[in-house]
C-alpha cells in the first residue's frame, strides 16, 4: 500500500519525537513517501496542483504534527484548505480521495490523563480532533486509528525510540482499515459456525 507521510512540524530539527519519527520514516520501503511541508513550503506559497497529484498517488495518508493548541500547525491547515477544494474533490467524476485512508499521527507534550474526562484539558484526542474527523467523512475517506504519543516534552530517549518503531508499525499496518478487520471477524465466526 502506497503510503504519503505529510510532517508538519514548524521546527522540526528542534523536536525530538518528530525529527525521531521522521527519520525512522526514511529507512522505510518506496511506498512510504515522506514530505515535510515546512521544509518545502517555507514560504508558505503550497503548491496545489503538486499536492493533489500526490494524493492521488497514494492510498494511505499520515499527517503527522505536533498537537497545538488543540489543533494542527498552521501550514498543515492552510495545506488542508488550499489543497482540498471543492472543484477537485467533488467536480469531474466528484471522486478524489474517495475510499483512501487518512491517519493522524500526533505528538502531545501532556501526559495523558490530562486528556480525559476530569483531566486539566477535559477533552479526549479523539473529542479534540473531530474537525479532522468530519473532514474525512465529508470528502470520504476511511480515518483511521489514530498514533498518539502523549508526554513527548519530558519523554526520555529510550521512549521516543520505542515511540518511533511502534509509530512505523503503526501506520504501515494494512489491518488498521476498519472494514477489514470486520471481515475478518465475520469470516472467523463463520469458520466456527461452520466448523
């Protein structure tokens, strides 16, 4: 399954868990690809046309950010914006990205019980990252499990490298699919039934 890693990190050579998850992303088989929009979009002038031509070129697609204020990094939204249009997503045939796969691969500097219910946050990931959600939903693609690591501020190195092997499992997982994995259930309940 071809695979578009999209990393946006605002400063990535300064981070730890994403530089980490990035480079354990370039030891990957051609069909991960890894682009790094602040590295080629330091201007912040997206190239549109190149963007969808990538998108159309994969069947999996991984943002992978740092968690901001609640939300994503700004060019990873302006990437969003200025490359999901309406004219390409829905116009001739209205079929972009229908049917791809899309996962969010998150770092967050809070521990985990400070996103949940009672927690300082209050919110969950998932509650927090609804908007992606329903954008997914809205163009049709599959989401995904998402990859959380929470607590990468005080993470020690021996965490972040275990982070960045699961992360590969992770998003290289062909079972991730939840459509799949019913299939699989059902086919073993048949077996049993049948067996």
């Amino acid at each position: 399954m071809k695979t578009l890693v999209i990393v946006a990190h605002p400063q990535l050579q300064q981070s730890r868990v994403n530089k980490r998850w990035a480079v354990e992303l370039l030891k990957q088989p051609e069909h991960v690809m890894v682009h790094e929009l602040y590295a080629s979009y330091a201007d912040k002038a997206i190239d549109v046309p190149y963007e969808q031509t990538l998108l159309a070129d994969h069947e999996r697609v991984v943002l992978q950010f740092p968690f901001q204020w609640y939300g994503t990094p700004s060019l990873l939204k302006q990437w969003l914006d200025e490359v999901f249009t309406t004219a390409w997503l829905f116009g001739s045939g209205g079929k972009a990205v229908a049917g791809k796969e899309l996962l969010l691969a998150i770092s967050i500097g809070g521990a985990h019980e400070t996103y949940q219910a009672g927690g300082l946050i209050g919110y969950t990931i998932s509650e927090l990252t609804r908007p992606l959600q329903a954008f997914a939903n809205q163009v049709g693609m599959t989401m995904l499990p998402h990859f959380t690591f929470y607590g990468a501020v005080q993470a020690t190195e021996e965490q972040i490298e275990i982070s960045a092997r699961q992360y590969i499992q992770h998003i290289v997982n062909p079972e991730l699919d939840p459509r799949i994995a019913r299939r699989r259930m059902l086919a073993e309940m048949k077996q049993k039934m049948n067996g």
